[in-house]
C-alpha cells in the first residue's frame, strides 16, 4: 500500500512538470526499467525475481523513408535478469525447485513501424548466464539496501555459458472505437538461441487516451526525427492488458548451457507451455514517459515449482529537439 502511494505520488508530480511544457517533439529516448517481486508481493522473492535494464533509443530519418513504413527506430539496450528458486535464502540445494542464475547482456534491436500500425521488431543478444552475469553480487547488495534477509544458496548457481539470442516480433492492430479510447492488438514472436528458444501469440487490449502505435508509448515510439516535426504528440494516460501463450523449446535459466555438458549442480525440465498476463497502466506527456506493470506467470519448470507474479516500472526521457 506504501508503494502505490508513492506511485500515485510520482504520477502526479510528472503530471504536474509536463502540464508546463511546449509543444515540441524529440528524436531520441533514454529510459530504464526494474522488475521485481516485491514491488506487488513484500518479501515473496523467487523464480524470475529480479531485472535491472537500460535503454536508448534514436529515431532514424523519416524524411528518406518510402512506402508503408512510417518511422524507423533503433535501440541499444543493457540489461540483467536474476532468477533463484522459492526463496533467495535456500542454503540446502535438494530443496531447490529452479536454478540459482543470472542473464547479463548487451543487445540491439530495428523496430519499424507501417502506416497501418503493424510494428516489426528484430532484436538481437550477446550476453552470459552464470557465475560471469553476477547475480550473486547484484542480489546480494539489494537485499542489503532493502533490509531484507540475507541471501544465501549461490553455490548451486548454473555454470557459466556465453550466450547468443535473437527475436522477431510482429504487432497488429486489429480493432479501434471511433472514440478512439479503446484498442485491440495480436501480437506474435519468435525467439532463437541458446538462453531462450520458443514462441508466443498474445493480445494487447488499451483502454483510455491512447495513440496510435506509431506515436504511443506503449511502442516505445513517440519519438520522431522529420524536418519541421514541431507538432508536440498527445498526451497518453490508459489502462492495458496483454495475456499470451509462450511455448518454450529451451530455457537454459532452468535446463543448464545449451552447450556445456556440465550444466551445473541443479538443473530441471522445463514446461513447454507457459501463459502469461500483463496488466498495466501508461502515462506519457511532453518529454516523459512511465509505466507501472504487473505481470502473472504459470509454472515453468518441472518438480514443485508453483505459478509466480512480479512488477515493473518504467521511466524515459526524450531528448534531441527536431
């Protein structure tokens, strides 16, 4: 309850610091997103616990493009994900129900955007899972800062593997009130590589004072680089919901280094099918842009493991006057 308070707190201090601002518009972002458990759940701390990631985003010239595709953004990101089993304190391995692991790498990705709304992501990871992606030391200074327990149980952490992974995703409007208030998307992907290979199809439903795709945040995409572009694009505030169905062909956080024949002391299987569910809410004016989401999963591996839920926050900022 403390934490939406100061939620609401801070929504309405953005409100507030981009009621003020001019019409302007902006050709690149930077932004930075945390995952994590206790932000919906104090002192639940397992499965995918925790993720710390940075952002930065350049819209490439409108001005050259042709046809149906309205606007090119590139994006460079960083990122680390920590993932441990039903607590962070699990000093005896044979209690484990998921590996102790971490995923640190740098990644870069061409979002292009049509006319139509469609959005068509390629993506792409160069990064490393285990004792190298420094789990341990990360999990071990949050713990400290938040007062939390001490953690324990590292020892039994996945062996290190160099990892290459790469992503396409397709996003479709399919559906829009003439009020314009309310959307409904499909959206699909594709994963390859040895951390993570799978699929998924899915829905995003918005509701409230959204903007088209190609100009929304929720695409990460209302930056815009076009000669004379000094329209300041809208305000957004809405509500959103996105569940999907994954399938997971392999998931080395849980099955061990695709290929290392000495996975590590605890490995599992995994489930193939796993369905997910967003929730969240959007707000974005002038130069800022925020979300708040929570996000609910099923179990994804073998043995006792159980469903999990965590939440995220998001916070950018333009920059790059047109």
């Amino acid at each position: 309850m403390i934490f939406i308070n100061k939620l609401k707190a801070l929504t309405l201090f953005l409100l507030m610091i981009c009621a003020t601002a001019v019409g302007q518009t902006y050709q690149n972002e930077v932004g930075a997103m945390t995952d994590n458990d206790v932000y919906i759940a104090y002192m639940q701390d397992r499965y995918y616990t925790n993720g710390i990631f940075a952002y930065h985003r350049h819209a490439l010239n409108q001005d050259e493009l042709e046809g149906k595709i309205e606007k090119k953004i590139i994006e460079f990101e960083a990122g680390q994900k920590i993932y441990n089993p039903y607590s962070a304190n699990a000093a005896d391995g044979s209690l484990h129900d998921r590996p102790f692991t971490a995923y640190l790498y740098g990644g870069v990705a061409l979002n292009l955007f049509y006319k139509e709304e469609d959005i068509l992501r390629i993506s792409a990871q160069l990064g490393v899972i285990g004792p190298a992606a420094l789990g341990e030391q990360t999990q071990t200074i949050f713990h400290n800062v938040l007062g939390m327990y001490p953690v324990n149980g590292w020892e039994y952490q996945l062996n290190n593997e160099a990892a290459v992974n790469m992503e396409l995703a397709y996003h479709r409007l399919f559906y829009r009130t003439r009020n314009g208030h309310l959307d409904i998307s499909g959206t699909s992907g594709a994963l390859i590589g040895n951390t993570f290979t799978g699929a998924n199809i899915g829905a995003v439903i918005r509701i409230g004072n959204i903007n088209p795709f190609p100009q929304s945040s929720y695409a990460n995409s209302r930056i815009v680089n076009k000669k004379d572009a000094r329209t300041k694009t809208k305000n957004e505030l809405f509500f959103f919901t996105k569940p999907q169905l994954n399938y997971a062909a392999y998931d080395a956080t849980i099955e061990g280094g695709l290929f290392i024949k000495d996975k590590g002391p605890v490995t599992f299987g995994i489930r193939n099918f796993v369905y997910s569910q967003q929730l969240g809410v959007n707000f974005a004016a002038a130069r800022w842009s925020s979300k708040f989401i929570v996000t609910l999963k099923s179990r994804e591996s073998e043995g006792n493991a159980k469903a999990y839920h965590y939440g995220s926050i998001v916070l950018t900022y333009s920059y790059g006057k047109n």
